[in-house]
C-alpha cells in the first residue's frame, strides 16, 4: 500500500505543526510562494508578516527567549536569506533557538547566477549552528525534525533549512517526528558525578567563594533557574550574573551582586577578582566579563558548568569542567551537597560577606538626580517602580540604555529580560518585543531603546499596528549614539566623530502616522505621568523620554583593565590613559 | 588569550575526524579552521565506508594544548562529526604522506637523483628523457628531506597528498 503524497509545502506546514509550531514570522517572495500558498489553505499556523527579513529573525528570537520554545522565520531565496543574516548572528552568539526557512532557486538551478539566488548555505555556514539544503522530497520531512532537535537541545541555536522551489512542489510521503533519530548529535546532559563530587568538596572548604551564573541557566529552563536559586541559597555564596543571566536569580535576593563585567557592579567585579573559588554556571567567560585575562581572578580555582564542551577552557583554564546541563548538573551537586552534609565555612564567609558589604556601601550605581534634566538611570528607576508589580516583559537595544536597563531593572525571574549581548545588534529590541508579545498578548512589554537604535527598525511599527501588538517603545533619547560617545570621551580625546544623532524625527508625529500613540517627556516631574500613560493605553506607544545627553554609564572597566581597576565616574575617567593594548580592543 | 599562549609550547598534532559524508561537511570544518584562526598544515578527506556514508578527515594542526583542546572540541560540536581522536596523544600511530615528484633535466643531475631516488625507495613511475616522476611514500619529514635533495637536481613540480595517518594496535575510531 503506498502512502499519501503530499507536497512538499504541505509536508513543511504538517511537519511544523507536528513540532508545536503556532507562529511563523516571515515575508513573501517568488521561491517561497508556494509555502504562503499552503499557510493560506490552514489556520492551524499564524503568520505574521515582518516589514524586514532582520526583524523577523529578532521577533523570533524574542518569542523563543519567552518562552522556552524554538522560534520560526520564513523568508525568500536572496536577499530575503541575506535580510536575515544578522538575526542568525545574533542568535548564533546568545544561543537561541531558531529554525529559518529560506526559499532557494530550483535545484537544476543552482549555480548559475539565477534571479534572487544566493548561496544561502554557504553564507550561512558560519552563522548558524547548522544548516541544510534539502535536495529530495523525501529527505524534507526528516530535515526538518532534525532541524529542531538540533536547534532546541544542547547549546541552543539557530538552523537554516534552505529549501529549494521544486523541492516545495514536489511529492514524497509524510514522515512523523518520532521516525527521525540523528546519527551523531548527542549533546551531554548528565554531568560526570566524579567531577560534581570534587567540585562540592571545593565548596566545602571555600573561604571566598562566588556564584557566577549566565544565559546557560536560561537556557536550561526555568527548572534550571530554581535549582540553581534553591542551591546558591543553601551554601549562603555571593553571586553574580552576566548580563545574559539577569533573571535566572531573583535580583532582589540578599546574595545577588547585581551583573559583573564591564558595567557590573563594583562588588560583584571585586567579589570576582578577589575569590579563591568561582562556580561558573553556564556562562562564557566573554571578554566583557573577564577584563585582562592575566588579571581575572587570579587568586582562585575555577569550577565550570557548561553544556558545550568547546566553552570549557576556551578563554579561561578551569579546575573542574564539567560537561552537562545546568539543570542536570545542579540536581546532582545538591544531592551530593546533601549526602556528604557539606557545611560551608562559616566564619571565613561572615569575613568574605563582611568585606562584600564594604564593597557594597561604595554605591557604585550611584548617579546624581536633578529635577531640571531626566536622568536615564532615573527614568529606568521610575519605570522599574511603575511595572515590577506587573506581568511585564523588557527588551532592549545596543548601547547605553542597554547598560542602564540592565543595573536599575531588576529580573526576578527567568525570561523576562531578552537582550542583545553577544553580537550587540541595534535594533534587535524592538522586533524581539514584538515577538514576545506575540506570545505572550496579555502581558506588558517594553523595549527599552536608545534613539540610533530604534531607527534601524522602525518598520516593524507597521506589524505592531497590522497584529494589534500593544508593545511600548520606551526611548531614552540622549540625542547621541551614546556608548559611542562614551568611548570617544575616553580613547579619542572626546572627538565625536559621527555619533551626534542628527535630523531625528519627531517621535510623536511617526507613532501617529502608524496609528500609534506618541508621548514625549523631558521634566522629572512628568516622567511618572508619561510613564502611567504608556503603560495603560491598549495600543503600541512610544515613549520618546528626552534624557541627559551627556550622561555616561559606569561603573566601567576601560578596555585592556583589569576587574580592580573600574572607573566609577566622570571624576576618574578624566584622568585615565587606556593602554595601547586596550585601545585596540572592541 | 596571546599572554596565555605565548607562555605555553606550540605542538604540532594529527587529529583524525569521522563525519557523515554529507554535502558541506568539508567546508564547515575549512571554515572552522579559517574562522578561528587556527593552523591547518595538511588535511586529507576520503570516503571510507560507502554504506555507512562515513569519511575520514585526517588533520595536522598546531597548537598551544589549550588551542588543541579548543579545535577538538570545535570539531566536535559540528552536528556530522561523529568522532574526533588525537593521533598524537592518544597512543602510538603511525602516519604516511604519497608525494608524486617531477625532476627535468639531463647529465649527471639526472643520474644522481635516480641515485637518491633508490635511497630513499622512491618509484619512478614515469620517465621520459629528461625528466621523471617519482613516487615517495612516508613520514612528511622523509618526503620533506627528499623533496630538498631533488631542489638542486631540476625539480619542477610536487603533488602530495597530505597526511594519513591511524593509531597502532587493535582499537578502532
Ligand atoms: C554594549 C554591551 C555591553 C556589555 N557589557 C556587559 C557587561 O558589563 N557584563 C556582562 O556580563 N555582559 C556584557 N555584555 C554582554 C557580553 O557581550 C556577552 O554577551 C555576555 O557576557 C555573555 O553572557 P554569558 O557568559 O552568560 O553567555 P551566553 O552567551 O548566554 O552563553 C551561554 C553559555 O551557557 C552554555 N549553555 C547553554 N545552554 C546550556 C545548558 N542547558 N546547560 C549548561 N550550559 C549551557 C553555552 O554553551 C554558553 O557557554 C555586553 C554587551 C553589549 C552589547
Ligand atoms: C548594527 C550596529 N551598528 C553599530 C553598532 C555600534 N554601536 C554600539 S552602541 C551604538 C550607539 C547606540 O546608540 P543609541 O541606540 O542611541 O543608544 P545609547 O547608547 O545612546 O543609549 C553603536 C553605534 C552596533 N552595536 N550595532
Ligand atoms: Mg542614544
């Protein structure tokens, strides 16, 4: 008996839905017709239709970092592959998982300089986690199951599917999920109880230890979030997050540090530095979070957790490396904790925290408020207040804003908070707002932009009016690429070449040509007002809140510095030579 | 990561890969290798079980032991490696490296090649009469001290294969 043939479109849609796919986020074109044809035949999936093939990669990353779930992009053969190359960067580097189809020309094609072709694979070799050209009908149902194991398990990514015209056309039988199994990819969940065993006797016998947590923890799931919150509690460690973990570990927690790095806190970066013990639990060891490597902690031994064996030793040697899940990993380390009774020491903690609380008094997010200028950190503080209490859900841009928003809002929970961190895209925050509100269309979401940031994609505000998305753009308008400018103050003798933001537009008149709601606030004493306005209105609203131009984020770790030697203001900053070294670094 | 390395000794390994033959497979791991900026010193790809779809990368890189612990790893994480083992570290191995040489010339220089040729089991495979291909098989460094003795004798052209290299014993990747 031979099976149903479907075609090749049908078999995409039937395979997405059988992979829990609800939302698509895509635009149309000539290789890809054939697959809106079948969308336009179903209501099973949605399709929300993008402005830019970049947006719809960062509505997908925001959807899938709020939810757990891998997001789904659908774009054209050429430059509707070539739109989305920065979207796949940027979760390639942040590890999130995404599965983008893009249209190719028929495969007798392929090679000749065709209309709209690309090399799409070839272009997207090095920016995804994999990817696939399908070539049979038949292999087009496996290709994209296997497409979302390897995109949603493991170190999570993203996976391009490129899937040529007549492959959409032709027939083949359907083949479910639960036939596929991969030959060689594995990722390692559970991690070596030898390794665990040795890394909770450090534990035991730390005198200055510390927690340092990143978006592996996210990634892991939010059973991962409370173990690792319920374990930290348990030993009475400090601990600090990159800013890829914020949430993970509930901020207003006595423990927490606040984020480390270039722009943490001054006692989570001493903590750091002056550690004999460092727990890394899924993060990195990024450049922004080590400073000088000769100069990172260099007192102490290293435990890390990490599901990807290649971040392991990368930047940084380790005592202990373990392979695994930080849920996994955490599960273990706490019944080992349990069985072998561990009590931490005592007394050398009380001396540990009794010097992280003379770290702490320094205030080192300490601004100075007035009542004539809005302060970005104020402005931040004051929406903080107004949405804590809420469902709420914040996005942000590149550049200083990002920074603010990242020390002034605090994240209780896990997914709450979606950034760009690795690639640092501008313009990732408003399109991944509109994704999270996509999936979640009854809570409150907030990109928290920067003027030059939100300009580069804007577009979108024509989706947030078509899909009624009543997402907040939250501008603090400093007129200046300001993390730009801040570096120009400090390596280029304050020279502001190109980042003043001239001819911007009036903020409040484009939201209205959308048919959305503009705000614009410039007095202290409005602000709460403007706040309350923006968050009570049912539409998209832009908030366009004019702040301090000149206000500059710290603490800061100049380039090529180490984590004890942070400049904490403009007083400081004055006077410092950055190395030669430093500045040739990013 | 420059103070790190420059503190350590640069080793040169052979690290031999079993992928899925699939298309692309070759250049993700070129373009790991470019990408990362490590060394590649000679790669060597085949088909070697046509049933199972599987070949075989031999790799000769060069590294501090944190760069070679890194490239492992890298190669390991591209979803069709199936296996990555470092012939120089993991036991005993032995390696072979086919060169195809061309000499031109006449007289005594010609002479003393075939001369040399015979020292080092060089097969003429091919010969006209002034010239001739040989067939060297062995380490890189005996092909290497040939291919130096031929210089001054007309040497004209090399074709190597690169490094083939499996582990001694009876264990299997
Ligand atoms: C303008 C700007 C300034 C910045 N300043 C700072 C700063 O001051 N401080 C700061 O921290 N960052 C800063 N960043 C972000 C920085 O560039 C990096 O993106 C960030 O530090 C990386 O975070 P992470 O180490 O948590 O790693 P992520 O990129 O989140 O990587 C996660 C790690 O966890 C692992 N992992 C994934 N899933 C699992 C799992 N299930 N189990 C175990 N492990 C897993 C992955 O393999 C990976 O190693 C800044 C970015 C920008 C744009
Ligand atoms: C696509 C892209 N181009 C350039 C940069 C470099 N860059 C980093 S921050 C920044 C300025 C951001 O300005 P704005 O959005 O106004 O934020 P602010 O720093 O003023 O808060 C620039 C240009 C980048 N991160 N991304
Ligand atoms: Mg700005």
């Amino acid at each position: 008996m031979s099976e149903t043939q479907l075609n090749g479109a049908e078999i995409i849609l039937k395979a997405l839905a059988d992979q829990g796919v609800e939302v698509v986020f895509g635009y149309p074109g000539g290789a890809v017709l054939p697959i809106y044809d079948a969308l336009f035949k179903q209501n099973r999936i949605r399709h929300v239709l993008v402005r830019h093939e970049q947006g719809a990669v960062h509505m997908a990353e925001g959807y899938a970092r709020s939810t757990g779930k891998v997001g789904v992009v659908l774009v054209t053969s050429g430059p509707g592959a070539t739109n989305a190359v920065t979207g796949l960067t940027d979760a390639l580097m942040d590890s999130i998982p995404i599965v983008c189809l893009t249209g190719q020309v028929p495969t007798h094609l392929i090679g000749n300089d065709a209309f709209q072709e690309a090399d799409t694979t070839g272009i997207t070799r090095q920016c995804t986690k994999h990817n696939y050209l399908v070539k049979e009908p038949d292999r087009l149902a496996r290709t994209i199951h296997e497409a979302f194991v390897v995109a949603g398990t493991g170190r999570p990514g993203p996976v391009v599917i490129d899937l040529p015209k007549d492959i959409l056309m032709g027939k083949a039988p359907y083949v479910p999920a639960a036939r596929v199994k991969h030959r060689s990819y594995k990722p390692q969940l559970k991690g070596d109880i030898k390794q665990i065993e040795q890394a909770v006797e450090l534990m035991g016998k730390a005198e200055r230890p510390i927690f340092y947590i990143g978006g592996g923890v996210v990634n892991s799931g939010p059973d991962a979030a409370k173990l690792l919150t319920s374990f930290v509690r348990s030993t009475g460690f400090p601990i600090t997050s990159t800013l890829m973990g914020l949430g993970a570990y509930p901020a207003s927690d006595q423990q927490f540090l606040g984020m480390l790095g270039m722009h943490g806190t001054y006692e989570a970066n001493l903590a750091m530095h002056g550690c004999d013990l460092m727990i890394c639990i899924g993060a990195r060891f990024d450049d922004r979070v080590t400073g000088r490597l000769d100069a990172f902690a260099p007192n102490s031994k290293k435990i890390h957790v990490d599901i990807d064996p290649s971040s392991i030793n990368k930047n940084v040697p380790v005592d202990i490396g373990i392979v695994g899940d930080v849920a996994h990993v955490i599960e273990d380390m706490i019944r080992v904790w349990k069985a072998k009774q561990v009590r931490p020491a005592q007394k050398a903690l009380a001396a540990w925290w009794g010097q992280i609380d003379q770290w702490k008094g320094r205030n080192s997010l300490a601004y100075k408020a007035t009542d004539t200028i809005i302060k970005p950190q104020y402005a931040i503080q004051r929406l903080y207040e107004a949405t804590k209490d809420r469902d709420t859900y914040i996005t942000t841009e590149v550049g200083q804003h990002q920074m603010w928003a990242a020390q002034f809002y605090k994240f209780e929970e896990p997914n709450r908070w979606m950034t760009s961190g690795g690639l640092g895209t501008m313009g990732y925050g408003f399109p991944s707002a509109l994704g999270v509100q996509v999936a979640h269309p009854e809570s409150l979401v907030i990109d928290i932009a920067g003027e030059a940031s939100f300009m580069m994609n804007l577009q979108e505000m024509g989706t947030a009016t078509q899909y009624n998305l009543p997402v907040k753009v939250f501008i603090l308008n400093n007129q200046y690429m300001g993390m730009v400018r801040q570096w120009q103050e400090l390596l280029h003798g304050s020279r502001y070449s190109e980042s003043y933001c001239e001819a911007l537009p009036d903020f409040v008149k484009l939201a209205d040509s959308f048919g959305w709601m503009g705000l614009t606030v410039d007095k202290p004493a409005n602000l709460d007002d403007a706040i309350r306005a923006m968050i009570e209105s049912d539409k998209p609203v832009l908030l366009d809140v004019h702040v301090d131009p000149s206000e500059n984020c710290y603490p800061m770790i100049p380039s090529g510095a180490a984590h004890n030697e942070m400049l904490m203001n403009s007083e400081d900053t004055a006077g410092t030579q950055v190395s030669d070294q430093g500045m040739m670094l990013v | 990561m420059s103070v790190l390395m420059a503190q350590q000794d640069i080793r040169t390994h052979t690290i031999a890969v079993l992928v899925d033959n699939e298309a692309g497979v070759l250049a993700r791991v070129i373009g790991l290798f470019s990408g990362r900026g490590y060394n590649i010193e000679s790669l060597t790809v085949a088909e070697v079980d046509a049933a199972e779809h599987l070949s075989r990368i031999t790799l000769v890189t060069s590294g501090t032991p944190m760069v070679i612990e890194q490239i492992k790893a890298q190669l390991g994480r591209l979803v069709p490696v199936r296996k990555v083992s470092d012939l120089t570290v993991e036991g005993p191995s032995v390696s072979r490296e086919l060169a195809l040489i061309k000499v031109v010339g006449g007289g005594e220089k010609r002479i003393e090649s075939l001369r040399i040729a015979d020292i080092f089991r060089a097969n003429v495979v091919d010969s006209s009469h002034d010239s001739f291909v040989f067939e060297i098989v062995g380490k890189t460094e005996k092909l290497d001290a040939f291919i130096k003795l031929m210089e001054p004798l007309g040497l004209a052209e090399i074709s190597r294969t690169g490094v083939a290299a499996i582990a001694r014993g009876n264990t299997a990747l």
